[in-house]
C-alpha cells in the first residue's frame, strides 16, 4: 500500500518516456495520440525530458528520439543477467594464471562502473573494495576500451554527456586529438591502456566484450608499477585476456537479448 499520492506528473514523463523509447521517431502529436494526452501536455514533458538529456528532437522532421541516457537506463539490470553467472568463472580462472586482479567494468552514463572483481582472490591486490565503484570514462584503460570499440554514434552521445558535466574528469572530451589518438592507438594495439592519469601508482590494459558489435562490457588487468611496466604488463598477458574475453563472448552469445 502506497503512503503518498502518485505525482501525476512523473506518472505522465515516465508514460512519454517509455513510449518515446519503443516507437523511436515519433512526432509530438503521435506521442500524445499514442499516450492519451494533450499535446500542449505532451510537448512541455518531452522539452523537460530533452533538457535532461533522455530524449532529442530530430532538426529534419521534428521526430522524438531516445538518447544514449535513456538506452543506459536498463543497463544494470542487464549486466546482473550474466556478469556473475557467466564472467566471474572466467576471471577467477584468468586471475589464479597471472595472479594480477582483474575487473569487469560497464558503462554508467558518464562513467564506468566495477561489476565484478578478483581483487578479494588476488595475492597481489591493491584494492579489496572495487565493485560498484566508478571510475573516470577517458582516464582508465576499461574506459578507454569501451569508448574506442563502441559504434561512432554511440560515441559522440557518450561525449555530448561528458561534456554537458563540467566534471574535471571529463574535459578531456573537448579534445578532438587527444580521442583520435586514443582511438588509434587502442585500435592498432588491440586493448585499451592506462599508466598515468587516473592511479598513478599502477598501469592497466583492458580488453571489450563485445555483442552483435558493440562492447557490454571490458575487462581489465592491473598491476602496481612498481611491479610491471605497461609495456611488460601487456606481454605477459594481453594474450590471455583476449582469450578469456572470447570466452566470455562465447558464453553471453548463447543468452537471448
């Protein structure tokens, strides 16, 4: 039993938003029409919603669509259908070979997200409280992985988020070269990589997991630097980990969407 009155309002924005999600391109007077409200209605929630950045209107026809930020809005949920079930076996396998922890990132709207960790199996862990923490989009190897193998559409909704935040972290958006060199060299070497930036004190490489060509997820190895340079750390186990991210490929294709 409910103790507060429905807001109305957000009942209604919800309604508009789920609509506008299914049936993607719609005009304003098809969303009213299809939700059973007014157009005068219909246009001020969906103006709201495009302020928060759910939705866009086409500049061509005036036609709604949903952002990357309202796809992102079901991506927990998808990640807990497999991360635990199917990833973790393969990481903890990977871990007791190279001994280095390893974590399975995702994307959160404008940053990464920790799913999954070995660090608590690791003998060489750094961190024991990684899952659930998010990290810096274009500062990590996992980041830097997903961004460099995501669709280009993706990507550039990926960077009008990032840039709208203002966040330190993420001026590195407003710089065209910087990601064409990212992007290129993350490409040409096959893993996405971090030695500065973002924990000085150790270097990762981290490796997508892609899905009818798109990454869900990326999986990464770090180790101290103290211990590895990036260059030693990718020798010793880029292979593996591409192995094991096939794996996990392999696994996830046999799940519906």
């Amino acid at each position: 039993m409910t103790v507060y009155k429905a807001v109305r309002a957000l009942e209604r924005g919800l309604t508009i938003l789920e609509a506008v999600n299914e049936k993607d391109g719609m005009r304003t007077q098809e969303v009213a029409d299809y939700c059973g409200l007014s157009r005068p209605t219909v246009f001020r929630l969906l103006e709201t919603l495009e302020a928060q950045g759910f939705v866009q209107q086409s500049k061509s026809d005036g036609a709604w669509h949903p952002t990357l930020r309202c796809n992102l809005l079901s991506c927990g949920y998808l990640d807990k259908a497999w991360v635990g079930q199917l990833a973790m076996p393969e990481m903890v396998r990977l871990g007791s070979q190279i001994l280095w922890p390893i974590d399975l990132v995702t994307l959160a709207e404008d940053s990464m997200q920790v799913r999954q960790s070995t660090h608590k199996f690791s003998p060489f862990s750094f961190d024991v409280s990684m899952i659930g923490k998010k990290i810096p989009l274009l500062l990590t190897a996992g980041g830097r992985a997903y961004f460099s193998y995501c669709p280009e559409e993706e990507r550039e909704e990926i960077l009008d988020i990032l840039r709208r935040t203002g966040q330190p972290d993420h001026n590195l958006a407003h710089d065209p070269r910087f990601l064409a060199k990212i992007i290129a060299l993350t490409r040409e070497r096959g893993y996405g990589f971090r030695a500065e930036e973002f924990r000085p004190k150790t270097v990762s490489i981290s490796m997508p997991i892609m899905k009818h060509g798109r990454p869900v997820a990326c999986l990464t190895v770090s180790a101290l630097k103290s211990a590895l340079s990036l260059e030693e750390l990718a020798r010793k186990f880029s292979r593996k980990l591409r192995q094991t991210c096939d794996r996990i490929e392999e696994l996830i294709a046999r799940y519906p969407d």
